[in-house]
C-alpha cells in the first residue's frame, strides 16, 4: 500500500514546497514505513536519500532534502504488503547503479520469484521485497533510445500484477505508469508544479478532498498507460505498444 509520486516544474523549485502534500499523502495513503526520494541536482545528476521511518517523524531527513531545489523529483512513501521486508535494501526509490535514472513501484510484482532466484545467483539481490526484482530487470533492460513508456509497460508485462511504476532521470524526465487498479494515478498542478501522484487507494477522487484540495488541472491517468510529464510539468499520456517480452527466467 505504499504512494508515490513525480513531480516537474519549468523553474526550479524548494523540495519542501512539496512537504505538506507529501505528509498529507503518507498519512491518507496509510503508508509511514519509510520514505525515500530522488531528484535532480543542479550538477546534473540525480541525489537520492532514504529512511526506514516515516516521512512525518523524520525531521533531520525532511530538512536536509527539503532545502534542495530541483526541476524533477520522485518521492515514495512505503507500506509493504510484507512487513518482514522492512529495512533499508528494500526502501524505495532504487537508483540505477551506472546513474541513468531513479526508480520506484506501487502495488505487487506477481512473478518475481524465479526471476529473484536468477538475480540472488548473480549475486544482485540486498533485499527480500518484489519491487527489487523489478528494479534488478530494469537495470538490465534499460537501452539507449527506447522510450522509457514502452520500458514500465514491458516491466509490467513481465512480471503482471498491480504496478504503478515511478522514475526520474538526469535528463530531468519524469514518467509514472499507471498499472494498479486497486490505486488509481491523477496528474494535476499545485502552483506551478505539475505532479502524477497515487492516489490514497481510494476509487475515486479523495486525493484532492484529503491531500490535495488546492490542485489544479486534475486528471485520472488510464490504467496501462504513462503519465510523463513535459518540461513546464503538463502530462503527455502514452499508450505503448507490446513488446515481445520473454515469458520465463
């Protein structure tokens, strides 16, 4: 039951301008069992931070990234299926170890498990959760020119299940796929921020009566389609076509 969500603006903007909604999207969403975020710095790179508690109990975390300014931000607020999973290995968001982008999922990877059997024989899995598994194959499927939609919806075709898939790159891209139907995905703006956020898995639109009243330009993203959102932060939706995916590890 975990949130999240991407957020891009034409000018770059403090982090914790995004700090009440977020603590107001943990607290409806029920999440609070660790937090993480990615953005955008001003060298060009992504910086990431993560913590095994809530958003709201984590002051020193919420502090020091709320300072950053950024053009593009991921932020994940989790609530596992599995509690045993609790620990740092499995707090999202993942980054791609060669830096190419920042990921994170909501919802549950139903075919994970040879695939995690393949990835603990190399040698590449830290944690117990499915949403690493996921990260492991994006690692490995990430080309150079293929569009990142078409990328989250071969992921999910892959692996089924409930999928709203988040990611931000340094090029200041940020792309979330809907793919959950037990949690809808809404784009809109507050101020001049655009976002594409979860939505507190509630079916309809209480996102905007409990966590964020004041949004503008409010949108349901369609299941199986990605919400990316253009430089001044309006939504582009695509629909990808199917990829010929493997059926097995």
């Amino acid at each position: 039951m975990c949130e999240h969500y991407v957020a891009r603006a034409a000018t770059p903007f403090r982090i914790d301008d995004l700090w009440d909604f977020t603590a107001k999207l943990e607290q409806f969403g029920i999440a609070g069992f660790g937090w993480g975020a990615s953005w955008l710095a001003g060298d060009g790179q992504l910086r990431s931070y993560r913590d095994i508690g809530s958003f709201v109990a984590d002051a020193s975390g919420r502090e020091t990234v709320g300072r950053e300014t950024t053009s593009a931000l991921l932020v994940h607020l989790r609530r596992p299926s599995r509690l045993s999973t609790l620990g740092l290995p499995d707090t999202q968001p993942f980054d791609d170890p060669a830096g190419r982008y920042a990921f994170s999922h909501n919802g549950d990877l139903l075919l994970h498990r040879d695939w995690r059997d393949r990835y603990r024989a190399a040698g590449r899995i830290r944690g117990k959760a499915d949403t690493e598994v996921g990260a492991r194959w994006l690692e490995d499927e990430w080309h150079a020119g293929e569009p990142v939609p078409h990328l989250l919806a071969a992921l999910h075709d892959t692996f089924g299940g409930h999928a709203n898939l988040a990611v931000v790159t340094p090029a200041g891209e940020v792309h979330h796929y809907a793919g959950n139907n037990e949690n809808p995905v809404f784009t809109f703006r507050l101020g001049e921020i655009g976002l594409a956020a979860t939505g507190i898995y509630s079916l309809d639109r209480s996102l905007f009566r409990f966590v964020a009243p004041a949004a503008t330009d409010r949108a349901l993203v369609p299941l199986r389609t990605t919400a990316s959102l253009a430089p001044n932060g309006s939504p582009i939706s695509h629909r990808p076509a199917t990829r010929q995916l493997a059926t097995s590890a």
